[in-house]
C-alpha cells in the first residue's frame, strides 16, 4: 500500500509486486533397452529402464549385480537447435568362470609326522582345561592335567606359549600346540570394462551403444513438456 496526497486528499494506492520466478528446468525422458544375444544368438532385450531426469543432470541406471551387469550413467543437454547431446559412460563387469573343483577354504594336508616316542598335542579347551592327545597307536583323546599318555603325564600348561609339559622318570618336556593352516582360495577378480560416449542426437531418435560380446544399449532421450 501507498498514501499520496493530491488536492487535498488522502488517497490509498495499492501497488503489487512480484517477485521473480525462477525457470522452470527442461525435464527429459532418458529410455535405454540392453540386449545381448540368446542361445540361439538372436538379439533379445533383457531390460528397457526409463529414468526423468533434469537438463545437464547426470542419472545412472544399473542392470544386474556388483559382480556382474551393466552400469550405465548418461547426462543430457539440451543444445540451442533442439538436439541432445548424451554424455553417456558404460561400465561393464564380468565375473571370472568359477572353477570346476575348488572349495571357498581347505586345510592344508597335515605332513607326514616325525616318529617319535612322544605324545602329539593338537588341541586345547583351556575352559575346561582338556587337551586333545595324540598316542603312539595314532588314537586322539581328551585328557585333563594328571593323565599318563604313553608313560608321559601331563604336568602344567602355559597359556601363553600354548605349551603343554610332560615328565616321565624325571625327564620333562615341552609340547607345543600343532596348528593347522587354513588356505583360502582366492577372491575371483571382477573385470571391468569402461567406455566413455559423447553423441548429438534429435529427441525420440534411438542410438545404438556397443558392449562387446553382441550386446547392445539403444538409447533413445526426449523432452517433456511439464507446463501442462
């Protein structure tokens, strides 16, 4: 509101302002339809995403898993003529074949042990204070401190050493906890294959992109008109 004075009189003017609305940003429909070859190696579509997405703003759509599928990020401009320019970067991954005979972890096979005339320590409960024995005739047992294993007894353990003393006509021994080792196979390595595009297409005008092994993404953008 304004108050002028003309002649004498008040008068009230009311004076509207506005305020500057900001552009609405140019909305685009990205459509990208994978295929790849079937058994009979004819092309097949295997995923026709669609994603809205905004002028100049990158958008990603995925296909498949970490291990192995698509990655494909694309990021549209609207130029001045009203072709798009795609900037399009797919990222591919491919798991190595798994192989025909390899368990996730093995033991390694024990070696051949040493002949001995002493008992062979594989195992401790340190809780209940048992430990697993070895004899002579290659039978394992669990035993406490105080048992005789082939004329040894069992006198003391250090927890710290993991190391069990025997005594036998006053000879005294230490033996030390066998561990086995645990061989992990290793982690099959992921490949990865990248390619980056730069294409300028008119809208609603499809694009075929190459990923190797007969597999294909036809891209295909067009502007929305979201004033309605």
């Amino acid at each position: 509101m304004k108050a002028l004075l003309r002649n004498g009189v008040l008068l009230v003017v009311a004076v509207a302002s506005f305020a500057a609305e900001e552009p609405v940003p140019t909305h685009l429909k990205v459509k990208a339809t994978f295929t790849r070859p079937d058994k009979d190696g004819k092309s097949e579509v295997y995923a026709e995403p669609t994603v809205i997405t905004v002028d100049g703003k990158q958008t990603t759509i995925r296909v498949g898993s970490a291990e192995e599928g698509v990655v494909f990020t694309v990021t549209p401009k609207v130029n001045k003529d009203g072709t798009l320019t795609l900037e399009a970067v797919t990222e591919s991954r491919e798991s190595p074949p798994a192989p025909t005979t390899t368990p996730a972890t093995k033991e390694a096979a024990p070696a051949p042990r040493a002949k001995s005339n002493l008992p062979f320590f594989h195992g401790v409960l340190t809780k209940d204070k048992l430990f697993s024995i070895e004899d002579a005739a290659g039978k394992r047992q669990w035993v406490p401190l105080g048992r005789r294993i082939d004329g040894w007894t069992l006198r003391s353990y250090d927890e710290k050493r993991e190391a069990l003393t025997l005594s036998r006509l006053g000879q005294s021994v230490e033996l030390v906890l066998h561990k086995g080792v645990i061989l992990d196979a290793p982690t099959p390595q992921v490949a990865v294959s990248r390619a980056n595009t730069t294409i300028t297409v008119k809208p609603g005008v499809k694009t075929l992109l190459d990923l190797d092994n007969g597999q294909f993404i036809a891209l295909e953008a067009e502007i929305l008109d979201v004033s309605k």
